[in-house]
C-alpha cells in the first residue's frame, strides 16, 4: 500500500508483499522452480470503477487483499491517516465522486506440450 509508506517506514513494499509478483520474469521463475515450462504470462490492465471512495475503501478495512490485510493489523487512528491521505491521492481538494483506477493482473497458462 503505496499511500501508506510516507507514514509509515515499516509498510509492505509491493515486492514483500506475499504472491506479489510484479514482474512476467518473476512468475516466469515461479513456475519454473514448480517444474513447469513452456508458461505463457500475460499482463492485463483493466478499469476498476468505484461509485465512491468508501466503494474502494470499505474492502480493504474487511482485509481484502495484501493492503486489506495490512491494515487490519494497525491501529484505528493510524488507519484513518492513511485513509485520508489515499483519498487525496486520487480526489485532491475536490469532493467525493465516482472514479475509475487501473489495476493489473498477470495471467498464465501452460501451453500444452
């Protein structure tokens, strides 16, 4: 959770996040440690629409994903200063209202012999 790092030094990088591959070489390795090749890795970048942004955050205090998981492990008041700063990440000054991010997913699959 980048939004988190400036205040917090001990956040996850993207990169110690468990399952966090953030790179085609990465998963390529991991299924090639696994015993498994001729792997085909695809990046997929999609728009993620939000109504609002308790639409995006409200997940994430349930412990949706890595960044969910994070911060469900600190404390309410330290939660609400990240809140508040990823929210002017993506609003700045201007008022809450539907918003669209881009998020990426790698798919694989093992192309048959």
């Amino acid at each position: 959770m980048e939004a988190a790092l400036p205040l917090d030094p001990q956040a996850p990088q993207p990169k110690e996040r468990p399952g966090s591959y953030g790179s085609a070489e990465e998963l390529s390795s991991l299924w090639a440690d696994a015993g498994l090749t001729d792997v085909e890795i695809k990046n997929i970048v999609f728009a993620c629409e939000f109504d609002s942004f308790d639409d995006y955050w409200l997940p994430l205090t349930e412990g949706q994903g890595p960044a969910g998981a994070y911060l469900k492990g600190i404390s309410e008041d330290h939660r609400a200063a990240i809140r508040e700063r990823l929210r002017q990440n993506i609003f700045g000054s201007r008022a809450d209202a539907p918003f669209t991010l881009k998020a990426k997913a790698w798919a694989t699959r093992r192309l048959a012999p």
